[in-house]
C-alpha cells in the first residue's frame, strides 16, 4: 500500500486537535516536523502524516526555534499522532477516517 503524500482527511483531523504545546484549540495548524534527519530540507515537505497539531503562536514560535522542553513535547505528539496514523491506514483497509 503506497500512501499519499498528501493527505486532506488526516490534516483536517489534526486541525481539529489541541495545540500540542500549550493545548489552545484556537487557530491549530498542521505543523510539518522538518526538524526530524532525513524527512524534511530547504524545499521538501515531509510526508503530511508527520505533523503535529500547533497554534499559531506556537506554530511561529516552533519555526524560529525549539525553548527548553518544547522539542520533545512536538517529538512525543509526533510519535503519538504517527502511530494512530497508522493504525487508521492499516486496519479496516485504510477506511479509518
């Protein structure tokens, strides 16, 4: 099963998450994790399975630089949000959304 680099009903999902930083429902935008090695670089968007929820607060604030703890909170909600990614595409034949 090849997956669609784009993928609408996933990152209308995860706008509808909390911010993953300070969990705010306002204004949550897909962020795309290019701060990862190798899925990402100048001109490439990741796969939209890797993205986590983010405000747009946060959203800006995670492109001009992780503070303290900030890079392992988005790196746990990516893990997180990529396993119940999977989980939908590949149980019940991909129909999990």
């Amino acid at each position: 099963m090849t997956l669609p680099r784009v993928d609408k009903p996933w990152l209308d999902h995860v706008r509808g998450l909390r911010c993953c930083l300070c969990a705010s429902k306002t204004d949550v935008v897909p962020h795309h994790c290019r701060h990862i090695r190798g899925f990402g670089g100048i001109g490439l968007k990741p796969h939209d399975c890797l993205v986590v929820p983010a405000c747009s607060i946060c959203h800006e604030r995670i492109h001009h630089g992780f503070r303290g703890n900030e890079e392992a909170v988005v790196n746990d909600a990516l893990i997180y949000l990529l396993m119940e990614y999977m989980e939908r595409k590949f149980t019940e034949g991909g129909e999990g959304f």
